[in-house]
C-alpha cells in the first residue's frame, strides 16, 4: 500500500489532469467564467493581468463568443506533471487541434508548458504558455455517419443538459 505522501501525490497528479481536461472543454465551448475559474485567483499577470477577471478579459478577445459545436476541438496528450513541492507544480503536453472555419478542417500541433499551484485544496493554473508547432488545411470529408448517431450539436446539448442539471443541485 502507498505511504501517504504517494497518494497526495497521486491524487494531485489526478486533479491537474482534471484541471486540464476541464480546460479543454471550456475553451472549446466558449465558457469564459470557467476558464476564468481554472486560474490562480491571486495572479498577477504580464499575459492575463490580475485576477481571474484579467483572465477572462484575456479570453474574450482571443476566442469566439459563439462556440461552435462542430467546429473546435482539442486533444491533448503526453501530459507530463513535474511536482516542485506540496503548492506548485510544473507540466508540460502536447496539443492536436481540429477547427473548422468556412468549410476548411485546420489542424495543428501545439505544445503547453504549465505551471500550476494549489490554494487550499484546489490546484490552478499559475501559468500556461502555448507554442504552435505547425498545422495543415483540409478539405471535410463525409465519412457516411450512422443514422442513429448524435450530431455533433446533439452531444454537446447533452453537456450542457446535464451540465445545468448538476450545477442546479449544487
């Protein structure tokens, strides 16, 4: 059995790949309180400036207010976590996105380095820092989806339905 600092270790681990994930999923979805809600809420910022709020300002200007539901996606992958000491924590991953605009499929390959920190029982980004590696255009393809499967739009109402759901029970 794991001794305890292990499993502090193990479990912090756990929630910055949750914290990454849930990051992925607001981004693409155009939720500006939740990726606000995913940093340090004492930063202070060359990048972001102060606060969450800063946070959020930043992302209004450099993502689409409207999401579209067929039309982002990040995949992240090779999430390597560095634990510094109980509070901090380093990171890096690799990054493939697909969007879609005006009928062009844009993939990219990019890379974050990470550093993160916890406040209180809770583990936030205290910096995130993004390379764009390379990328390719392509034309969409109809891959022949089966008829009883969702549209992309269908799932992401699915989220958001049990999204409201959950945040309703508090």
């Amino acid at each position: 059995m794991p001794d305890a600092a292990a499993l502090a270790q193990m479990y912090a681990r756990d929630q910055i790949r949750d914290l990454v994930s849930r990051y992925v999923i607001a981004i693409d979805s155009s939720r500006f309180d939740d990726l606000a809600a995913l940093f340090d809420p004492e930063m202070d910022s060359e990048k972001y400036g102060k606060g969450q709020a800063g946070v959020r300002d930043w992302y209004t200007k450099v993502v689409p207010a409207t999401p579209n539901p067929s039309g982002l996606y990040h995949n992240i992958s090779a999430h390597q976590i560095d634990l510094v000491d109980e509070d901090h924590t380093t990171g890096v991953l690799y990054l493939h996105g697909v969007g879609v605009a005006d009928g062009t499929w844009h993939q990219m390959a990019g890379i974050y380095a990470d550093r993160y920190i916890r406040r209180g029982d809770r583990w936030y980004f205290a910096e995130r820092n993004w390379a764009h590696v390379g990328s390719t255009d392509a034309e969409p393809s109809d891959f022949g989806t089966a008829p009883w499967a969702p549209s992309t739009a269908d799932v992401w109402k699915i989220y958001e339905e049990d999204r409201a759901a959950r945040l309703a029970r508090g």
